[in-house]
C-alpha cells in the first residue's frame, strides 16, 4: 500500500529540491515545478480523503481513532519515531492546506524576483505545514513547527512591502518565543507520561498529568497556541505581517498558518490536559470574547484594506476559541461535539474566505499600487469581476446563510449558547460589527462615482482567475452542502466530545 501520508507531506519538498538542485531553470519553468508539486500534493491529499482514515487504535478519554498510520524508528533511545495519520481534523486541515498553497503558488506566478528561491520556500512552507497536521510524535510535530518560522520569515523578508525587514522580524521573534513554552510542554508531557513516550496517540488516550503539573503544561500551550492563533493581547505581530507579507504569503499566513495554533489547541490542550483545560475554559472563553470583539473593531478603524482583512482574522479565530473552550467544560456530549465540529469547519471555512479576500485585496493593489479604500470608489464600473468576487468573499466573511462562514459560525454558537448564553450573546456582536466593516468598505471601494484616475484600470486575467475562482466556488460548497466536510470532521469531534 502506497504510503499517502508521507507522499502528501514530502511531495513539495521534493519540488523544493528539484528547484535548489537545478541551478538554471527559467522563470517559468520555476514557477511550473512549483504548481506541479503543489497540484500533486492536492492529488495526494485528496487519496488519504477517498482512501478513508481507516481503523486504528480505539480511543480512550477525549481520544480519537487515526487511520493510515506510518511508523518507522528515528531515535529509539527517547522513544521518538517518525509517526504520522490522519484523523478527520486533520484531514480538513490538510485539504485546506494542499488547496490553499496551490491556488497561492498559481497567483505567484507573476513573480520574476528569484522565483526559483520564491517558490522552493513555498514548498518548504506547505511540507512543514502539512507535517504539523499529520505528525503524531511530539518531537517531528516540534521540529515541523520551527521550520514553518523560519520558511515564513524569509518570504515576508524577502518578498514583502517596504518595511518587510521589520515584520519578517517581528514574526519571527514573537512566534519563535511563543514556541519555547511548547517545547517545555512537549517535555513536561514526554516526563509525565510512563512508559515515557512521544507517541501522542498513546497520551491522548492516557492523559499523563494531574492536577498543578497538569494546570502549568495546559498554560504552557495555551500561551504557545495564542500567540500562533492570534489571541489578544497576544496578536500584535499579525497586523504588520499581514501588511507587509507578499500577497500569497498572506494568504498563507491567515489560511494556514493561524489554523497551527488552533489544531494545537485541541490536539494538545483539549485532548491532552483535558482536565486543566475544563478548569480553565471560563478564563479562556473571556479571552476569545475578547478577542472576537477587538478583532471587530479594530477591523472597523481600518482604511487600509489588507490590515481590514488581516484584524477580521482576530475576530473569526476568537470564534474557533470560544467553541474549543466551551467544548472543554459543557457536560452535554452532543453540545460539546456541535461546537468543536463548528470550530474545526471554522478553520477550514476562514481558511477558504480569508485567502479569497487576500488575494483579492492583492491583486487590487498590483492595479493601484495602494489598499487605502478612501482613494477608490465606483471600481465596480471598471473592474466588475474583481469587485463582485470581493462582494462574495466579503458576504461570506461576515457570516452570510449560503456561503462557508455560516455553518460553521451557527454550530459554534449553537454548541456554545447551552452553557455560556452570554458569551455566546455577546459574541455575536462581533458578526454585527464584521457585517458593517465589509459594507463600509464595499461601499467606498467599489460603488459611487468613478474616479478618473482609475479609468484605465484592467479586470482580472486569466492567472488570477484560477487563482480565485477554485477559492470562491468551495466558499459557496461549503456553505450551501457543508456535509461532505462535516461527514469526516463530525466522526473525530464526536471521538474527542465523547
């Protein structure tokens, strides 16, 4: 049997040694090894999809069934192996991931600055962030984690805006502290576990930790996790990454990326210090009010509409949160599964239309050569495409019915309302605000009369629309036949809420 896991992790690795080894490859061709690799990795991960997670190792509490599981000794003395599979959230996770680099890398094909550096880091990128999702030793879900840092610091460094030193820096600082509290966890979990193991199925099954050992690990990866998702006060460094980062880096960055520290949430938080996290889900939940809320407005204080989108990111992932911590201390299984299946298609859901948006903002200022929404008005007139796929992707970020953020905001605050009404309440004015910004800004941008500076402006071409078009048609899948996502996700989230 094919090993599809590794093929799906290794596969834009392998592209990125292609471009490394091959010393003078054209422009183009660069650019077609990268979409080549990142399409064969799509094929990759959409057989793990049609190949099933098969059986595996029945769980225990809070545990979860992985299937197509490969396994093979790396360092025996610490009990550290190569061990990967998939269960249903990273399933999602992983389809996410392969489309998104994909329709990322298409979008990038315009760049003629080292492309062949360009794209080989992308690839670089997409491996480690796929290994994140599918490791299950705690050792290579560490060693893929640091490497996603350090590929992302050299595209926004190497490939940004005008002040791309100072946020590559700033992103690399705040998420690489953010990381040493992990690597603690990892170890206080990796001691507390008999026998001593780094298999994380075996302490999903068997919680290692009890009470004041357990409550400082759960602290640990929550601090580690809330400055990758971004919580406030947490979530500084994202709106200058965000700014500066070339266009497909944010997409990546916001699609990807924010998801590491939310998977990590409940693969560690949730699943292996369930109880510290139950104790804790009130502090937790006040924390992704909050910030829902301030991602709102301070989205609404924006007139630059990538740093718009890019604190909208705040808000959506405060939702994720609320529906993993309420999930960790509601009592009720069918609640505590309606909300964790509402966070994880969150995740896929924010993955899709905040991608779409980002690129949208991009290829809107290659045009205009700026993103401040004051300069523009009446676009729509001279730019129809590009302004009605950004009404689309606007409309399903602020929660439209029909389109990907609907669903999975409903379950969320479905799951949540039964024992937190008032976060719940609360909460939902985070949509109300969403829905004003994204009307403020369809307004300026793209209705009223248009300016004669922008007479001359071209609508997309045809790179830009396989780049968006794949993204606008499963926003509007998933939020019209959400099953086919939730078929998979439900089966591990009621494993988990069980």
């Amino acid at each position: 049997m094919l090993p599809l896991v590794t093929i799906t992790i290794f596969l834009p690795l392998l592209g990125a040694i292609i471009l490394v080894a091959v010393p003078r490859l054209s422009v183009g061709a660069a650019h077609l090894v990268g979409i080549a690799a990142a399409g064969l990795t799509l094929l990759a991960a959409l057989g793990i999809w049609l190949g099933g997670n098969g059986p595996g190792p029945a769980p225990g509490r809070g545990g979860a069934t992985f299937g197509q599981v490969e396994e093979v000794n790396w360092i025996p003395s610490l009990g550290a192996a190569y061990r990967v599979g998939v269960d249903g959230m990273s399933l999602a996770l992983t389809l996410l991931t392969a489309v998104l680099f994909l329709v990322s890398l298409i979008f990038s094909s315009k760049i003629t600055d080292r492309p062949r550096s360009y794209v080989a880091l992308f690839l670089l990128l997409e491996t480690s962030c796929l290994g994140v999702f599918l490791a299950l030793d705690m050792v290579l879900f560490y060693v893929f984690w640091e490497v996603t840092l350090v590929a992302m610091y050299f595209i926004i460094a190497g490939w940004g805006h005008q002040d791309r030193q100072r946020a590559a820096l700033t992103f690399f600082i705040y998420t690489l502290l953010g990381s040493l509290p992990l690597l603690l966890a990892i170890l206080a979990l990796y001691l507390g576990s008999q026998p001593r193991t780094f298999d994380m199925r075996l302490l999903i099954a068997a919680p290692p930790l009890t009470g004041l050992a357990a409550t400082l690990t759960f602290i640990l990866l929550l601090v580690s996790f809330a400055v990758k998702i971004p919580l406030f006060p947490l979530h500084t460094w994202l709106p200058i990454a965000h700014t500066e980062a070339p266009t497909a880096g944010s997409v990546v960055l916001a699609g990807v990326l924010l998801k590491l520290g939310t998977y990590g949430l409940i693969r560690f938080s949730l699943q292996m210090t369930p109880d510290a996290f139950r104790e804790a889900a009130p502090y937790v939940i006040v924390l992704a009010v909050f910030s829902a809320l301030y991602g709102a407005f301070a989205a609404l204080a924006q007139t630059d509409l990538k740093r718009m989108v890019a604190y909208t990111s705040v808000n959506h992932m405060g939702y994720v949160v609320l529906g993993v911590a309420a999930a960790a201390t509601t009592a009720d299984a069918t609640a505590r599964t309606l909300a964790l299946d509402g966070a994880v298609l969150q995740m896929v859901s924010h993955g899709l239309v905040t991608g779409a948006l980002f690129l949208l903002v991009g290829m809107l200022q290659d045009r205009a050569q700026t993103r401040q929404m004051n300069e523009f008005g009446g676009l729509l007139q001279r730019v129809p495409l590009l302004g009605w796929f950004f009404v689309l992707a606007a409309f399903a970020s602020l929660g439209l019915p029909g389109l990907a953020h609907f669903p999975a905001e409903f379950q969320i605050f479905l799951g949540t309302f039964q024992n937190w009404a008032w976060a719940a309440a609360i909460t939902v004015l985070g949509i109300v605000v969403t829905a004003g910004l994204y009307l403020r800004a369809i307004q300026a941008t793209f209705l009223g009369e248009l300016s004669t500076r922008w007479q001359t402006l071209p609508d997309l071409g045809r790179r830009e629309l396989w780049a968006i078009v794949p993204l606008l048609a499963l926003i509007g899948l998933v939020g019209i036949l959400p099953s086919w996502l939730l078929d998979f996700i439900h089966r591990t989230m009621e494993q988990i809420g069980s």
